[in-house]
C-alpha cells in the first residue's frame, strides 16, 4: 500500500520560512513515492495566485506548479478563497478548489500523516 501525506498550508506564502519547509518536505516525500496533498487554508489559499513577483526568496507559485507537474495534489478550501476576495477562475493551474468536508476525509481516511504549517 502506498504511503499518503497530507500537509495544510495556513500562513502566507511569503511571511513564513515554513511555507518553504512544506515545500520541500513534499518534494522529498513525492520523490519516494510517497502519495502527497498540499491543502491550501486560511491565508495560505494566497499562494493560489497567477504571476507572483516576491520582493525576496524564491517563488511560492512556480514551486507550487513544480510540484504540481510531480503529482503532488494541490487543493484550495473554497471559503478561504472567498473570504480574501479570490476568485476561484483566476488561480494556478492544476490547483483544485476544495471545502472542510474533503479536508475531514484526507484527515481521517486517507492520509498516513498530516503535517500543519
């Protein structure tokens, strides 16, 4: 049976060194196979936009978007995207938008560990 990780991503991309940490950590685990979902919650639904220009470090959407094309599932919750005002038509490609209810199955049912950044 494969091995499944789930990690919730709650702060903004770029006022955290953690963002950068799930980053890696689900690079790493993806490249052994290990079956990964980035759950984007809160304030880490802002990694979710389109032509992100940080003033420093690296980019959050295009590390996204290579995680993405590695099969990394990457789901957006669909009430933190309406509460900062983002529209669900205008998001990285390859990100699904979710809800809580898909988070309580992944916790519950479908994930091996859950990490929460």
């Amino acid at each position: 049976m494969q091995k499944s990780l789930l990690i919730l991503l709650s702060k903004e991309p770029y006022s955290f060194e953690k963002t950068s940490l799930a980053v890696v950590t689900a690079s790493k685990a993806a490249e052994k196979d290990v079956d990964v979902t980035i759950f984007l919650i809160e304030d880490g639904v802002l990694a979710t936009r389109p032509n992100q220009k940080p003033a420093r470090g690296a980019n959050f959407g295009d590390a996204l978007t290579k995680l993405i094309e590695k099969g990394v599932e990457v789901l957006a919750e669909d009430l933190s995207l309406a509460a900062r005002g983002l529209s669900t038509d205008k998001l990285l490609s390859g990100i699904r938008i979710s809800n809580i209810s898909e988070l309580t199955d992944l916790i519950m049912e479908k994930s091996d560990r859950v990490i929460w950044v």
